[in-house]
C-alpha cells in the first residue's frame, strides 16, 4: 500500500462516501474505486462495507 492509496482510503472513511472523497481528492469516482479495489485485492480482504447509504469501515479496514 503507497501513502496515496493510504490518504484515500482515510479520506473515503472521513467522508462516508466515494463519491465526496473524490470530490475532495480531485479524482474521478470510477479511479478512486480502483485504487481501493487494488488495496482490498492485495491486502485479501474487505476494507469498506458499500451501499446505497455510503460506506463503512468494515472491522478489517479499522484494522488496518
């Protein structure tokens, strides 16, 4: 994991949302999703909980 797969993934849990952490990084939606699918791929587990309401931390990610 890089320093700025780290800040995005802080930022996605501050914010409740992937669509207003990549508001705030200056991303597109679709890219900052990747980044974080790339993370949960390497580290072979779940980070964020998805739904329709935001995401959540999921007790691996708050491990992390």
């Amino acid at each position: 994991m890089t320093l700025q797969q780290l800040k995005y993934m802080i930022t996605v849990a501050e914010k409740g949302s992937i669509t207003e952490a990549a508001r705030e990084l200056f991303l597109s939606q679709p890219s900052l999703s990747e980044a974080i699918r790339e993370v949960e791929k390497e580290a072979k587990i779940t980070i964020f909980n998805r739904g329709r309401a935001g995401v959540s931390l999921t007790t691996e990610g708050g491990a992390i």
